[in-house]
C-alpha cells in the first residue's frame, strides 16, 4: 500500500491511514511496520459466500490530508 500510494513508512504512520469494509467484521488491516495490507482475522468464504459463487470482499483505504 506505501508503494502504491508513493508513501514512505514515516509518512503513512503520521497520516492516519485506516481500512474500512461493508461489513462490522473488519477483515484486513495495514501492517504499521511494513505498509503490507495483511489479513486481520480469519476469512471464512464457505461462511460469507455460501450461495454466490464468486465471493468478493471490499474494502477501502482512508487516507487523512491531501494526496
């Protein structure tokens, strides 16, 4: 995510960077020490896409201040 946003690790922990998604469950977090979007939990596709059979999790990524 650093590298996609051309970000420094110093920066990005200073401009309030979070990861939201559609559902409570939050998913996916941002590693603080390397940038790296990582799972935050266990992912259960049987569990979320029972019926559909392409199952696709959103998430967003919010960034504080100008771009």
């Amino acid at each position: 995510v650093a590298k996609d946003l051309g970000l420094q690790l110093p920066e990005m922990r200073n401009r309030g960077i979070r990861v939201v998604s559609e559902s409570t469950a939050q998913y996916f977090a941002l590693h603080g020490k390397t940038g790296h979007l990582v799972t935050a939990e266990r992912i259960d596709r049987e569990h979320l896409c029972r019926i559909v059979e392409e199952c696709v999790l959103r998430c967003e990524l919010i960034v504080e201040g100008e771009m």
